[in-house]
C-alpha cells in the first residue's frame, strides 16, 4: 500500500478537520514521500530517538500521536530538536504524521482503548463530540470491583510508572461506573462527575484538581501519560497490520519523560 493510500484510509476514519483550533493534526513535514510503498513507525511521541530508529529500521513515515509541531516556530536552528528533526526527515526522506484530538474521539482511538483494556460496558462518550464519538468513555465494569481490586487491575493492563489515586479514598469502596480519558484529561473532571462514574481514570493531574475530584465526590487516578496513551498506538499497529502493509512496527524508542525515585533507598 502506498503512503497516500494509507492517509486517505486513516483519514476516513479519524478526520483531522475534526482537531480542535489549538492542535496540529495531519502532515508535519512531507517530504515528498506519498507513491512510495509505505514502512510505517508508529509512535506516542516524535522525537530524535525516534527518527534515530526510524532512520535504522529504513522506515519512510513516522506516525505519531503527539504533533512534532504544537506553535508556528519563529526560527530553525541548529542545536535545536525541532531543526534537527525537520532535517533528518528531508535528509533520509521520512515523512512525520500526525493524529491527535482527532484519533482521540475515535472508536479504537485513546480513550476507547483505554475503555476496552478495562471492560467497560455500555460505554459512552464524556463528552460527545460527532455522532457515536467524542473525548473519553464512560461505562460500567463487567463485575463490581473494590477500589483496591481496580488498581490493581490498571496496574496490571497498563503498567504505569506510578498510580496517584484521591487520598482519601476508601480502598474497600464497591467501583461499578469508571470513566477514563487518556492523556491530560483534568480539565474534564466537572464533565466527568455529570456521567455519575465513581472513579476517573486519566493523567496528568495536578494537587487542586484531587481536591476537586475529592469535592465532587469522584474518585480520582493519575496512570502518567504515557501510560494512558500508549496502548492506543499498539491497537493502530495492529489496525494497520490488517491492511496488509509492507511494513509497520510500534517504536520501541518511545518515551515516557518523567522517572520516579524509589520510596525507599537500599543501604
């Protein structure tokens, strides 16, 4: 399959006019790329590590979730990450593409993944957005879980770096309703409390936003971005395996960005 085939299938699906106004969807830089037979790298992030591999792996196109360009850069110059990646792209003729809010609100998208690695039924969008989609799901666990139980289990299906959970959260509490939305999903915790979900689970929250979630009566769970994310573009890999493609892999080079110092320090 050709390069410009797979956009136009991936486009079908998730439609990047849907991206919100401050977000960069689509093509980051293309340099010339679209007939040739497409060798895909899938990843969270854009990032020199990743061109790095990509360059290894003789791949033509990184397809990543987060834009390699957020803001209008003012200038390009060397030292710089941004420069540095544009070159490379140009220079080993690596296309970079981008799907973000956009493939947020898709079934098989962020949140809808994250809804199925906890086997959440009668799921539905936190906030709804096109017909059937939207930012987040909300539904009901297969069986109802204690809290201790369904950290557990996020511990276990998504493997974060560290769990923050709402400190004064009862451990034995019967959970049956959970939202989740992956990535930086705070700003939604008053949307979520409307769903009537007992536990939010989601990433990058900050000390105020527990308070909130704790007022609201919500049980609040911080996976780490990276965490919430990730899987997402596992299930892209495999989506793009079914199209029979000359080759597509999920990056290895990923990154998390942030590592947590042991709780305790052995002598």
């Amino acid at each position: 399959m050709k390069i410009t085939d797979l956009i136009t299938w991936f486009e079908k699906w998730a439609n990047p006019a849907w991206c919100e106004s401050w977000d960069n969807c689509g093509w980051q830089v293309e340099p010339g790329i679209l007939d040739q037979e497409a060798r895909i790298l899938v990843c969270l992030t854009p990032t020199l590590a990743v061109m790095q591999e990509a360059i290894a792996l003789h791949a033509n196109l990184i397809f990543a979730h987060h834009p390699l360009i957020f803001h209008p850069p003012k200038s390009f110059r060397i030292g710089e990450a941004l420069t540095e990646m544009v070159r490379l792209s140009f220079a080993h003729n690596i296309g970079i593409y981008t799907a973000h809010t956009n493939f947020d609100q898709v079934a098989d998208g962020t949140a809808d993944v994250l809804a199925q690695l906890l086997e959440l039924q009668q799921v539905s969008p936190i906030i709804p957005t096109q017909a059937g989609f939207g930012y987040g799901r909300v539904g009901m666990l297969t069986s109802t879980l204690t809290l201790q139980a369904l950290l557990d289990y996020i511990q276990t299906q998504l493997n974060p770096t560290h769990l923050i959970f709402s400190p004064t959260a009862d451990l034995k509490q019967q959970i049956s309703r959970v939202a989740v939305l992956g990535g930086s999903g705070a700003g939604f915790i008053s949307a979520v409390a409307k769903t009537n979900a007992q536990v939010y689970l989601t990433s990058d929250c900050k000390f105020h936003q527990f308070q909130e979630s704790r007022d609201l009566g919500l049980v609040l769970i911080d996976a780490g971005h990276y965490a919430t994310e990730r899987p997402a573009c596992q299930r892209l890999v495999q989506k793009m395996q079914a199209l029979n493609l000359n080759w597509v892999q999920l990056s290895q080079k990923d990154e998390d960005f942030r590592q947590f110092y042991p709780n305790t320090v052995s002598s």
